[in-house]
C-alpha cells in the first residue's frame, strides 16, 4: 500500500491518501499568527486503523518544521493528540 501525505493550502487541509484514495484529513484556518486545527477526518470505512493520527502527525511536524504559527487546537481529536504528546506542547498557543 502506498501512503503519502500533502499540505493542501489552497483548501486549508493536510491530506492522507492510501493508493490514492483519501483516507484522512486535518483541516485548518490560519488567524495571524496562529493555526487553528478545526475538524478531522477519516473515511468511515477507514477507521479504526490510526490515519487520524497520522495525518495530524504529519501536519504538526510541517507547521514546527516550514511556519512560525502557533497551534489551537479547536478539533477535539487535534486536542487530544496534544495531551498524548505533551513533548509537542512548545507549538500550542491560547
């Protein structure tokens, strides 16, 4: 299975396709100088696997390594993968 993730930022979104198919996502909005993870999704037929988790792995990693913004998790999901990672805590913000 081929799996890649994509920054979309023409929809606001980071993205993770299985052999194509879009599996899940994280969807943002950029307010100055913070970004705020509002929604995630998986595919239905796709939960259960840990592609929520992914996605939003790689999307955190991408804002820490290419941006200067500060996280506010408004996505309980995004929130909850902050308390399971407090070494990450340096990207939130209020």
């Amino acid at each position: 299975m081929a799996t890649t993730f994509a920054h979309e930022p023409a929809a606001s979104r980071y993205t993770m396709h299985n052999d194509g198919q879009l599996v899940a996502l994280a969807d943002y909005t950029v307010n100055g100088h913070s970004i705020s993870f509002n929604h995630t999704y998986t595919q239905p037929a796709q939960r259960g696997h840990g592609y929520a988790g992914q996605v939003v792995d790689f999307a955190m990693d991408d804002v820490e390594a290419t941006t200067d913004l500060k996280v506010l998790p408004m996505c309980w999901y995004v929130a909850e993968w902050f308390e399971k990672h407090p070494e990450r805590a340096s990207l939130l913000t209020r």
